[in-house]
C-alpha cells in the first residue's frame, strides 16, 4: 500500500463518513492528531485495525480509513486482544474512554496491560459520561454535579495512569487532546513500543464538562501546569524554563522548585529516567505542573511473541493421526 | 461362572469411593481394558463439585459406572451388576442403584466406627443385615495394598493411595482383561516417580494375584463376557471432550482455516480446553482469557482477524457472552460457541448433567437475533457435531451454539474411528483481490457475507454493532434498513434448513408413538424404542441433532404419529420449542435430578402411552 513514491497523508486516512461529534468537541483534534500519526509512522491501512468500545470516543474507528471494529461497552480490549493473537502482523490500535476503559471495561483493560499484548490504547479521558448525557464517570473529580450526582459526586475518582502503572503497563503517556504539535509524534512513539501502550488523552467534553482540565490544559498557562517528560533531559517547565522537578528526600516526594532561587541549581533538577518505574509513579501523581510526555517506557517481552513462541505453528499433525492417539491428554 | 451373574452378555459395574481415592482413574483404566477385550461399552462418572471432599462423607463420593459387554452398548446401564465401593460413604449412597442380588465388594478396613460416623451410619451395614439381598465380598484392600507396597518403603498414604490400582487388577482378573494397558500408563504417567510408579504396579499385580489364588471361588469366580460383534474397522474410546476437540481439528483441515479457541475455565467445559491445549501444530490454538466476556469477545476479535474464533462455557458463562453474541451476529461473523450444560440455575450443581440450556440457546438474547443451534447426542457424536456447527458457522457467517452437556462431555463410549476422507471440504467467503463483490455482498443462497481479512488492501472496511446499511455497512439509522436487516438476519438462520439433511427415524415404526429426544439421552432412548418394539409396541425413535431451526420436514414426520413423547433432563424445552415452531401437540417425560434418565424411566412412559400389539397365531381373530 505504502511506497516510497507516495506516502500517504493523513487525508488518506480519513473516511467518507460525516464525523459526528459535537461541535468543538476534543475529538476532532485527536482524530486529527491519530490520523497524522498514522501518516507520519507510516502505517498501512490494510495491516492496521482500530477496535473501539461504546462511547463518544468509540465513534473514532469509522473516520479512519483501515480496518475498523466498533464492538460493545468496554470490551474493545478483549477483541482487539483476539485480533492481534490470530494476526500479530497486524498493527492493533483500541480506543476507549474513562467510562468505557475504566468503569465497564476496567477488567479487560487490566489485563490487556499486564499481559502486555502490543496493542496500542488511546483512553480519552473527559471525567464524565457523555454518550449517555452528562453521568459523572470513575474519573470524575469528587463533587461532581451530574444528573445522577445532583448535590456532588461523593465517589472518590480513579486515577488512569496509577491503574495502568498497578496494572503492569509498559508504556504510560500522557497528552492533552488540542496539543497537536506533539501528538502524532507521540502516537507514534506508543505505536512503536514492544507491548501494550497506554496512552492517555485529556479531552475535552464541551458539553457535559466544559473546560475541566483549563488548570492544566489551558493554552495559555500551559507552559507552567505542564512538564513535558523526555528520556535523558532534565525536568524543567516554566514560560521562562526556569521551573524544574527535584526529589525531596525528606518527604519522599517530587516538588516544583525555582532555579536559581534558594540556592536551586540546574544540577538539583530530576533527569527524566522513562525506565525508572518509581520516578514514574511519582511522576503521574504529581498535579502542579501535570506530567506530560512518556513518562515510562520500559522493555518487555510482548505477550503475543510469547504467546506464539510457546506454540510451532507449523502444522505437523493431521486429524487422521490424532484418530488413532489415545486419550489426546496423554501423548502431549 | 459366578452364580449371582448368570450368563449375562454384558455387566454394569460402579466403582465408589472418595474423591481424592482415584474412582475415575480406575474407571478410565478398566475402561480401556474392556475395550481392547473387544466389548461394546458406555461410561458415566459421577462426581462431587469439591476436588477433595471430606474424607468418607456421603456428598464427598465419587462414582465411575461402566457397561460393557458382547451387544450394542449404548447406556452405562440403569443398575449396576456389581459395586466396589471403598468405604461406608460410597456404599450406602449407592446401594439404591443396584440391581437385586448384585455383587458388593468392599474395602473392609474402610468400615471403622469412626468412618461409619462420618457416614451418618449408627450401625455397620455389613452386619446389620442392610447387604441381606446382595453378595458381599468384604477385602482389606488397604491393608493388604499396604503390605503390598511394603518393599518401595513408601509413606502410609502413598501406599494407601495405591488400592484403587490393586482393586482394579482385582476386577481385571475377575473379567479377565488384560493389565497391560493399565501398566503402560502407570509407567508414562509416573516416569519421573519410579517409587510410586513401582508401587502402583506391584498394586495392580497384587490385586490380580489376590484374585488368582484366594479362596473365593465360591462367591467370585472369573466371568468370561463375550465379544460385541463389532465392524471390522478400528475402534477407539473417545469422551465427548475429546470428540469435540478432534471435531474442531478436523473442521479446520476441512475448511482450511486455523481456529482459535478462547475460553476460561467452568465446570464441566474445561475439559474441552485441556484437551486442545497443545494442539496449535494440529490447526487451534487456545487463548486462556480473563473471564468468560473475554473469551467470546477475543475469540469474535479472532474471527474478525481471519481465524475462526471458538468459545466454550457452560450455562452461567454462556450468559454473561450474551451481548457479545449480539455483536457477532450483527457483524455477521462466525462464531461457535460450545455450552456444555450443566444443572442450574446459577451455580446449580457444576458437576451434575442436565438440558435446560436449550430456552437460552435458542431464545435467549435481547431484540431480534436469531442464531443456528445444534446439539450432540453421544461422546463419538460430538466429532461430527463439531464439524457440522464449524459448516454452519462459515457458509452463513453466523454465531452457532452447540450444546453438549456434562454428561456427553465426561461420558466414554465405543468409537469406529471415522473415514476422514468422506468428509466434504467446507467451503469459506474469504475475498481475493479480483473478487467484484463488496464486503456486504451476501450469497442469495446463505445469506453470508465475504470474510474479508485485515492484512489485505482489497477489502478493507470498518463495522461494528451500530446497524448498518444493508449495502454498503455504513451506519444507518433508517428505518426500512433496519426492517430489511432484521427480516435479512431471520432468513439468513431459515436458510440453512435448504443445506439439511431430512429427519429420520432412528428405528421403530410410524403411525403410533414417537419418541422425540434431543442430546444425551441418545443411548437410553434408544434401548428404551429398541426394548419397546421387542416387546410389541409401534413406536419410533427421532432424535434431533439440528434445533435452530429445525429440519424443513420435521413437521410432516411428526404428523404420522398419534402421540409424540418428548423426553428431556429439563421442564420441558424443547417440548416447548415443538410446540412453538410446529404447533404440535407432545407429551413431556421430564427428569431434573443431575442424572440421566435411566432406560427403565423411558420405558414406562412408554408403556404408559402405547399398548403392545400382540401378534395373531393361527389365523383366529
């Protein structure tokens, strides 16, 4: 499908179906981040599957133009995992929400991660339930006001990334839905890991959560609620770049520090280490600035090659021979 | 000859004990033994739900029952001849299943005070006159294996573990059948363990000799059963697990498609799951999923990808694939989805049989989703079975179930090994890069679609269970579409009544009474017609293998007979579903005990609903 001659641009992976989310929804942007990602990897539609539960995100597989599975509430990552174990050549993508992935289908996305099958997971996290109209999700911030939480929400919210790194995951990122400069890229990073990755998406949902994430997600104060992780660089964010990360040895915490103030030197700085499991989980609990970027990425055997490692596939027995086995329990 | 036995071309023997003694082992053994003998033969194992159930409880017995014999078998037989039973437990919960004036052969030092307790027994039934109409042969088989063993210095429960082997060699001895069977599998299934794998074979001698040389000529003598007159082909033993898995091996040859059977583990289907692990080089490969959603939604995820994707479960997993099944058929991808029944509702009784799956097989999803719905009748069955859902399921690509049941699936019976090469290829859909058709384009005879497959650029597209156009598999909310859909989804599972064989009767006669079954109570109805017509009733046994829908004659067959009986382990499904599809009206015989209905509970429903005809002599009327 794709030449040298004429790689394909991420219009040629956009369908004819009319795209159906709300005007100004987060998600017009991440479909458009996807399918640049797709274009810049260079990805073939024939060899590539996106597998989608149920939800507003979910829609996301009939606007791409490979193969497309939408299946039902919260199992996208049980199908995506047949996909990928009957055909490992293929390039297996499953996108979920924070109520699909997370309430319904929180099993599935569990041990997708922890086997660590190479399937690449876009959680679009929007903390509520939009699909449905407006219900507060496991991600919702307690004190949520939804039609099903009048006075306030008094479930306390799951968090995606501590689930994935308690799950086992091998790859956790983190990106916001309008940040187009970095998604494709980032897209194709998770696209590239050996195993499962887990890539989550804050998104905005304009109608039943307008603006929830504007303390971290806003334009214009981005450059100081984000620090963008990158393996091997220091931790520094800051509209002047003169914020940095420094672990605490006293409270066994990351806080934000000024360079140059205090005595603080550049030296004090955390190096991001994205094999660092520990750094990871300070890293993803941290919510000034937020943590952005790949925060882990650490080599691991993929489940699939494993899977099929254990098992010769060339067939050698026939059915006429196993007629005249005994009992097929004994002669293995 | 044994007295108590006379000349009787086959016997039913129970082994009882506890479930950690090795009942079924020994039952698997003595079964190989009768079958290399030449006898026709069928098995039940009947077993508690606990792996390890208190010792010498009466819920805690574990029973393997076996005809066998010089006729056609086709029950494990209503009452056993003989019943070696291991302890207190395993004697009294038995004793109402045996024939008058069978043979009880017991392990003497099982029946302590102690163990009598544990029994809820306040008196010994060897004493207290409970075996008066049997024989009774009391042997310490414990002490005597443990002396045994001596030599291999085992500890004493090792050593005590070995009497169900000494037993055995007893029983063998007694209907002269050969140990060497028994002995090969000791030696592979204990290779790595030479003092155990020594000791249990000194058991098995021990127990043989025992027989040989005891003194015991007057109530156990050596019986001779005759050889079954069997077809001069091979024969194996096959259990319905087993069927199934090679059914699935060779629907994949047949069709020419790798499988992919995903599951997770329930009683009594887990079988079905150890017997393909291991066979990837033969065409399955097996996915252990996290939960029975999992396992259904993989194995669609499989179909989708190219393979054929397989599910097994019983009742209370079958339901919770429910959606999921809505997908597939939505989708219109192939699906088998194996549901070995078992008693419920809900947890029920795991290890017990029953047929009261059949309502949510055939009727048990929301809206209008229609799906084929097969059934096995007997373990060697199951082969053909298998194959024929695997047919169903690629020709209208289409979700099938196919029940089976914990019966079929434990059970063993005598096998002619089939002549692979008469089997017909099965055909698939799958696209090539020429092929004019678009995904949707659907086969006017089968209704099924192509099995396009990610990976090739000719065919891609994008579907799911949104309704979709009926053209172009577009999402559609239009209303004639979704009408067309529906009507498409309902002709598509009618359609495959064009590709069915006609129902037969299986034997007997038309005009009077027909005995309407379904699934494992195959072998029972069958001696129960073949016992009826004997005696001179017209009456007709129709076994049905297809369920959903049901062969395009069934009615016209049904409307030769004044009485239709429909005897089912269950309330009354499939009476219903008759009732239902036909407008018949039939008669119930319904058993919803977690047994089989024995041959004797046929009959008399029966004879309750037809009068022998008695045959004129002489001219006189």
């Amino acid at each position: 499908m794709n030449d040298l001659a004429s790689p394909l641009t991420f219009k040629d992976f956009a369908t004819d179906q009319e795209v159906r989310w709300c005007p100004g929804c987060g998600d017009y942007s991440i479909l458009k981040g996807v399918q640049r990602a797709l274009a810049d990897g260079g990805s073939d539609p024939a060899k590539t599957v996106f597998v989608s539960g149920i939800g507003c995100s979910s829609r996301l597989p009939y606007y791409i133009n490979t193969f497309g599975f939408h299946t039902i509430h919260g199992r996208a990552p049980a199908v995506a995992t047949g996909v990928k174990l009957a055909n490992p050549e293929l390039e297996v993508w499953v996108v979920t929400g924070d109520g699909d992935g997370l309430s319904i289908g929180g099993n599935h996305l569990l041990h997708a991660l922890r086997r660590n099958i190479n399937l690449n997971i876009l959680l679009f996290n929007n903390e509520i339930y939009g699909l449905t109209k407006g219900q507060y999700s496991p991600t919702s911030r307690f004190g949520t006001v939804s039609p099903t939480s009048p006075d306030g929400s008094v479930d306390r919210p799951l968090d995606p990334a501590t689930f994935a790194l308690g799950a086992g995951a091998t790859f956790y990122a983190r990106i916001v839905d309008i940040d187009q400069k970095a998604m494709p890229g980032l897209l194709v990073e998770a696209r590239d890991h050996e195993g499962a990755s887990f890539v989550e998406i804050l998104q905005n949902c304009i109608v039943y959560n307008k603006d929830v994430f504007d303390d971290v997600a806003a334009k214009k104060t981005a450059a100081d609620t984000q620090v963008v992780c990158e393996h091997g660089q220091p931790l520094i964010f800051g509209k002047d770049r003169d914020q940095g990360l420094r672990l605490n040895p006293q409270t066994l915490k990351i806080e934000a520090v000024t360079i140059g103030a205090e005595g603080v030197t550049e030296a004090d700085i955390l190096v991001h280490d994205e094999t660092n499991e520990t750094l990871a989980h300070m890293l993803v609990q941290l919510k000034a600035p937020t943590a952005m970027g790949v925060i882990l990425r650490k080599p691991a055997p993929a489940f699939e090659a494993s899977y099929w490692g254990a098992r010769p596939t060339e067939r050698r027995r026939k059915v006429v021979e196993l007629l005249h086995t005994g009992n097929i329990l004994d002669h293995r | 000859m044994n007295q108590k036995l006379p000349g009787k071309n086959s016997h039913v023997i129970r082994f009882a004990g506890d479930s950690g003694d090795g009942i079924q082992l020994q039952g698997q053994q003595f079964t190989v033994a009768s079958a290399l003998a030449g006898h026709d033969l069928a098995t039940l194992p009947d077993f508690p739900a606990e792996i390890r159930a208190p010792a010498g409880t009466r819920y805690g017995v574990s029973a393997f029952q076996i005809q066998f014999g010089g006729e056609r078998i086709t029950t494990p037989g209503d009452e056993p001849d003989v019943l070696i039973a291991f302890n207190p437990a395993a004697l009294i919960v038995n004793l109402a299943h045996l024939a008058p004036h069978s043979l009880v052969l017991v392990d003497e030092s099982a029946f302590t005070d102690q163990r009598l307790k544990r029994a809820d027994l306040t008196s010994n039934p060897l004493e207290d006159g409970t075996l008066s109409e049997h024989e009774v042969i009391t042997i310490d088989i414990t002490h005597l294996t443990t002396e045994a063993v001596k030599p291999h210095g085992l500890g004493t429960k090792d050593a005590h573990r070995c009497k169900n082997l000494w037993a055995l060699g007893l029983i063998l001895w007694m209907y002269d059948q050969s140990r060497e069977p028994t002995r090969e599998w000791i030696k592979a299934k204990f290779a790595k363990d030479p003092k155990i794998r020594d000791a249990n074979l000194t058991a098995l001698d021990a127990g043989h000799a025992y027989g040989e040389t005891a003194e015991l000529s007057h109530v156990l003598a050596q019986e001779k059963i005759p050889e079954a007159p069997l077809d001069s082909v091979e024969y194996r033993t096959v259990t319905g697990a087993e069927g199934l898995a090679l059914g699935l091996v060779a629907a994949g040859e047949l069709a020419d498609t790798e499988l992919m059977f995903c599951s997770y583990p329930i009683t009594p289907a887990s079988s079905l799951l150890h017997n393909l692990t291991g066979l990837q080089d033969a065409g399955v490969s097996t996915f252990q999923a996290e939960d029975e959603i999992a396992a259904v939604c993989s194995a669609i995820g499989a179909s989708y990808a190219g393979k054929l994707g397989v599910t097994s479960s019983s009742g209370p997993g079958v339901a919770l694939k429910t959606e999921a099944l809505g997908l597939a058929v939505a989708a219109e991808l192939p699906l088998l989805v194996v549901n070995v029944q078992r008693a419920g509702p809900s947890t029920g009784m795991p290890t017990k049989t029953e047929q009261s799956d059949l309502y949510q097989a055939v009727y048990g999803r929301n809206a209008d989703t229609p799906l084929p719905v097969i059934a096995a009748k007997s373990p060697a069955d199951c082969f053909e079975t298998a194959i024929e859902a695997v047919r169903i399921a690629l020709r209208h690509m289409t979700p099938v179930i196919l029940l089976s049941d914990g019966y079929i699936a434990n059970a063993s019976e005598l096998w002619p090994i089939p002549d692979f090469d008469e089997f017909e290829a099965i055909d698939t859909r799958k696209p090539t890069a020429d092929d004019p058709h678009q995904v949707f384009d659907r086969d006017p005879d089968t209704l099924g679609r192509l099995w396009a497959i990610p990976g090739e650029a000719h065919h891609i597209y994008r579907v799911g269970g949104i309704e979709k156009d009926i053209e172009s598999g577009n999402i559609s909310y239009d209303a004639e579409n979704h009408q067309a859909m529906t009507d498409m989804r309902r002709e598509k599972i009618q359609s495959i009544v064009k590709f069915l064989p006609d129902q037969t009767i299986d034997q007997g006669v038309a005009g009077s009474l027909a005995v309407v079954a379904w699934g494992s109570t195959y072998g029972t109805v069958y001696q129960a017609v073949k016992d009826a017509l004997r005696d001179g009733h017209q009456v007709a046994h129709i076994h049905l293998r297809h369920i959903n829908p049901l062969p395009g004659n069934l009615g016209e067959l049904l409307s030769e007979f004044d009485t239709i009986l429909v005897p089912e382990l269950n309330t009354g499904q499939l009476a219903t579903l008759l009732r239902d599809k036909l407008g018949v009206q039939v008669k119930q015989l319904n058993k919803v005990s977690g047994q089989p209905f024995t041959v004797t509970e046929v009959s008399e429903a029966i004879a309750s609903l037809s009068s022998p005809r008695i045959q004129q002599v002489g001219g006189s009327s």
